[in-house]
C-alpha cells in the first residue's frame, strides 16, 4: 500500500536583486529536487522585510543583520545564504568632496534604519542627521542635493565615480582594519516553530540553490538579469561576484563571529537596546 507524502508549502521572501535572484536561481525556477517541499517566492525590497518580520509573516525571509537583533526569538540564521562582505560594504558618497569627519555636518540619505549599512555608519558615527530614502533613489537624492550624502548598498557601490560622485567612506574597509572581520550586511533566517525536521530540509534546499547557481553561474546570472535594474551584464556579475561568495554557501566561524561582533557593538554603544542572541540552525 503507497503513501501519499502531503507537500508543505514554504513561503521564501528575498529582495528584488540581482545578487539573491541569483542566489534563488535554482529553487525559482524548479531546477531541484525539494522532497515534500514546495516553495513560494515573494519579492520584496529589504527595508519591507525588515519590517514584516517583526510579524513573522514569511516562512524564511532574507533580513538585514541589524534588523535580526529584534526578531531572534521568532526566527533562527540559516547557515548560509549571507551577504558578507571582506574588506568593502556599503559605500558612504557625496555631490561635493567630504571626509569622514565631516559626517556630523551632513544630512545623509540612508535606505532604512533597520538596515546594517545604517547599523554599521552609526557605529562609525552615530551624530549625524539622515532622512529614510529607497535605496534605488538614493543617488539622485544626493544629485539632486536634498542630502548632502547618501549611503549606498547596492549597485550603486560600483558606479558612483563614473556620475561624479564622490567617496567618503567605505564602511567594509573601515571595519576590516577596525576588527579584522568582514562587515556582514544580510542574511536567511527561518521561523523557529516550524521545528528542526522542516527547519533543516529548508537549509539543505537553499544551500543547494546556491551551489547550483555557483556551477551554473551563466544561467543564473541571466535569470538574475531580469532583476538588475538595467545594469548591462559585466556589472551585474560584479555585483553579485561581491555578495555571493564563499561567505554565502558557508558564514565560518569568522563570519559568525562578525555577526556577533557587529551586533554586540550596536548593544554596547546604545544603538540596539538589547544584547542579540545569534544563533545559527544546524
């Protein structure tokens, strides 16, 4: 006599970019074998997903590290999946020259305030004044001179200069000398009650998501395309040559140890109010 295995349907939310389409590439377009799994793709910009994890309202959703800090006891990391960066990250610019000390002076567009750039920067300097922009307008924000500054997270980071902007300060560098750690910007987190059994076939799809996208890489960067903002295709595989790294199919114990740094850092100068605990699912 057969069973029937019941599907169960996951509900996997990521931002629109080209760097976590490509990371979904395999598990999008059906290219795996999930078992009694099925996922439900939902795209929305990290600023949003930030915020609706407080509710726990997807399944798995990609999170700012800043923004885990409030949620860690709905949700657990997924050991894989992150947005790390080694010695670059988000990169702070400006219409007129400036440097670092001159951060307090400046009104900086920032693309939310659950952010980890936005984290990160205030670490660096937490006096300054900032007003919440999308982060696909930031930089015609700053053109525009409504801000005198404007921090950048995405595709942004790799074309500021060719449009006359100019660079004040890039927080990866910044933090790499700081603490020798790669400066971690997002990652993958799951819902605690759906329990370790769903919690651990969800893991080994994503990772094999991206290990499939990493040996399809072509494929998954024409897929991912679709999402690029009309970045020509040298850029776009720039862009998510810095953000799905090896980092991305594996933190290591350097990498959780940035997590942990950086969130105790936000704790430590005030920023976050309470002490996060990181904890990462088998």
């Amino acid at each position: 006599m057969s069973t029937i295995t019941e599907t169960r349907t996951i509900t996997v939310a990521h931002s629109p970019d080209s760097d976590d389409a490509f990371m979904f590439y395999g598990l999008a377009t059906n290219k795996l074998d999930t078992g009694s799994l099925s996922f439900t793709h939902v795209l929305k910009d990290i600023q949003t997903l930030n915020e609706e994890a407080f509710r726990g309202t997807y399944d798995v959703t990609a999170i700012s590290f800043h923004a885990y800090a409030y949620i860690a006891d709905q949700y657990i990391l997924l050991p894989h999946g992150a947005s790390i960066g080694d010695n670059y990250g988000p990169v702070l610019v400006s219409r007129e020259p400036a440097d670092a000390g001159d951060i307090s002076k400046l009104k900086i567009a920032i693309p939310g305030t659950l952010t980890s750039a936005f984290l990160a920067l205030r670490i660096f300097n937490a006096d300054f004044q900032y007003e919440v922009v999308p982060f696909d307008k930031i930089i015609e924000t700053v053109q525009s001179g409504r801000c005198d500054a404007g921090l950048l997270i995405h595709e942004g980071q790799l074309f500021y200069e060719s449009i006359g902007l100019h660079k004040i300060l890039d927080l990866g560098e910044w933090w790499h000398e700081k603490t020798g750690l790669p400066l971690p910007m997002g990652g993958n987190a799951i819902r605690r009650e759906l329990g370790p059994q769903i919690i651990s076939q969800v893991s080994d799809c994503l990772r094999e998501s991206i290990r499939y996208s990493l040996a399809n890489r072509e494929d998954a960067l024409e897929y991912a395309m679709q999402f690029a903002r009309d970045m020509d295709t040298r850029l776009a595989d720039r862009f998510v040559a810095m953000w799905v790294n090896d980092l991305t199919l594996d933190y290591t114990e350097r990498g959780r140890e940035a997590v942990s740094r950086i969130l105790a850092e936000g704790f430590e100068r005030g920023i976050i109010p309470t002490r996060a605990s990181v904890e990462f699912a088998a």
